[in-house]
C-alpha cells in the first residue's frame, strides 16, 4: 500500500504501524514527531498506530542548535 511520507510516496506492507516506518527508514523514534493526515500522533502510540492507504505523514526532527 501507498502512503506518503514528506511529500514522498512510499509502498509499506499492510499493518504497518508508525513506529515500524520509523524503523524502515532508519530513524529514531524518540527523535521525532510525526503528523499523520494533519494531527500529531503521540510517541507513546507509535507502536500501535497502524496505517493505511494514503495516510499522509510528516516526519519532523528535532534540530538542536544555539
């Protein structure tokens, strides 16, 4: 199934939690927030919050700086 990650599409496996497209992509959970169709999804839920077909994701890091 299709869905899209920062503009970008990307085919997932059905049941695909947010947390297990994080680890797909080789990012750290704890580093991010992620906004799914407009609306946080709450880190505490990521291993539970399953996808689906043309949900919409915005993956933000936290950039640290001074």
């Amino acid at each position: 199934m299709i869905v899209v990650v920062n503009g970008t599409q990307r085919e997932i496996d059905p049941g695909t939690t947010v947390l297990g497209l994080l680890e797909g992509l080789g990012i750290a959970p704890d580093t991010v927030v992620v906004e799914r169709n407009r609306e946080i999804v709450p880190s505490a839920t990521f291993a539970g919050a399953v996808l689906n077909e043309g949900d919409h994701l915005e993956v933000l890091r936290f950039v640290g700086g001074g």
